[in-house]
C-alpha cells in the first residue's frame, strides 16, 4: 500500500458500520496474461477478498469487463460475492439471478457486429474476436506489433460505421479498453454496476479499485469524500489513490480488513 492519504482513507472506510469493497478482476485480483483463460487471482489477494466476504457489514463483489461465465471460472469468487460482468450487462445478485436475454433486434445487431469484425481479425495474424452474452471484442493484444494493432481497431471501426444505423438493427455501442475493441448491443457501464450494487447492498461507502481506462466511469460515479476510488498500475486516471500493479490489492484489502470494528 503507498501514501499515507491512501492508508487515512482506508481507515474512514472501514470505519463505516456498512460497506461494499468491489474489484476489477484482470489487472487487479489477477496479473494481465496473454491469454484470458489462463487468468487467476494471485493467492494473497483471492485470500484477502474471501477474508473480507466473510465479515458482517461487509459485501464483496467483483466488477468486470469478462462475460459472467468467464468470470465465474477463471476468479472462483466467494459465493457471497457479488458479479458484474460484461461491463455491466451482466450481473449475478444472487444463485438464481436470470440469465441476460436479448430482444430479436439486439440478437440480429450482435450477429452483424460479428460477422464485421471477424475478416479484420482473420487479416491480422494472432487477433480473435471473443464473444459475449451482449457483445463482440476484437482482441488485438498478441498482434505482431503496435502498427499492426492500430490498423486492426481502425479498421473494424469504419467498418463498424458502415454498419451503425441499418435498418432493423439495434443501435451497438462501441468501446476502447487495453489493446481491445469491444461493441455491445446492451449500453452499459463500470458506474451503472457500482451505482447497482450499490443500491442492492444498501452500503455506506464503496471502494473500487481498476486498472483500465473501462474502470474510469466508476470511479466518476464515487463520492470521494466517503468512497475510495483506486488506480492499479500506471496511465491517466480520475481516482483519488494509485498503487503499482495486482501484487499490492492484498494489503488494501487487509489494512480494510485490520480497521474493521
């Protein structure tokens, strides 16, 4: 943990009788890899989180841009913890929580926005398109060099723009994370999921922590003068705290633990 501002703040938060701790997964509980399935929480932050499910007055969750399937195998979270999953279009409040179900609109628009990005994958050596309940994600991560991921993104978005607005498709959004293009067909944001969860745990004060430009419009959401909002790793950030990468989300998570009453 780094800055005595963060330790302070850490403090008055824990303080506080209802709280929810929510965390991005990669990047944050896990080292980025190359490879999404291969994705795991590092051990003392997997503890440290299940520590903290288990307190009362305490919620748990976890706020991603994976699809809730791939979240669930590759995190292992609590099973208090509460999901966020594709950005906020997905979301598990609980065991029974309904799967996420598109209209014939929607259905149509996701199937066209895959059918655009999947020949400008297939002209870039090492790129996919993975797919989610909502949307399609041009991953261009392990492309054969930083000129070759610029022209695959630019590519797919004029394309992408030739295809907004036809006729008997819902609208798509697009957007821009860590060498990744993503488009859903369900709008959806990092803020709306926190304000949600929010909501649902009745909680005091929230702390969230991310490492992506995604992770921005939660933070915004936070009131900082009773949240923490933290950046993990380097790049411009509107959070109020950073720390240096994944290996030191367990000592936020425990200091929050030591100063609960």
């Amino acid at each position: 943990m780094t800055g005595p501002g963060l330790a302070t703040a850490l403090q008055e938060f824990a303080a506080r009788e209802s709280i929810l701790v929510a965390l991005d997964f990669d990047g944050v509980m896990a080292e980025l890899v190359d490879l999404a399935e291969n994705a795991r929480p590092l051990p003392a932050n997997a503890s440290a989180l299940a520590t903290l499910a288990g307190l009362p007055g305490v919620h748990t969750a976890l706020v991603s841009g994976r699809a809730l399937e791939s979240l669930l195998a590759v995190a292992s979270p609590p099973e208090s913890t509460l999901l966020i999953g594709s950005h906020g279009a997905e979301r598990r409040l609980g065991p029974e929580a309904p799967p996420l179900e598109l209209d014939e609109e929607q259905a149509r628009a996701l199937a066209a926005v895959g059918q655009v990005l999947e020949p400008v994958a297939a002209r870039y050596p090492d790129s996919w398109v993975e797919t989610k309940p909502a949307g399609r994600v041009l991953q261009v991560r392990l492309a054969r060099s930083d000129e070759a991921r610029r022209r695959a993104v630019a590519e797919a978005e004029e394309a992408l723009g030739e295809l907004a607005g036809l006729a008997g498709l819902a609208p798509f959004f697009v957007g821009h994370g860590k060498d990744v293009l993503e488009v859903a067909v369900v709008r959806a944001d990092k803020g709306q999921g926190l304000d949600l969860l929010r909501s649902v745990t009745g909680a005091e004060a929230v702390l969230f922590a991310g490492d992506d430009v995604t992770d921005e419009t939660g933070f915004a959401r936070l009131d900082p003068a009773r949240d923490v909002s933290i950046k993990v790793g380097p790049g411009e950030t509107g959070a109020q705290f950073r720390i240096g990468g994944p290996a030191d989300v367990a000592s936020v998570l425990e200091a929050v633990r030591s100063w609960r009453p």
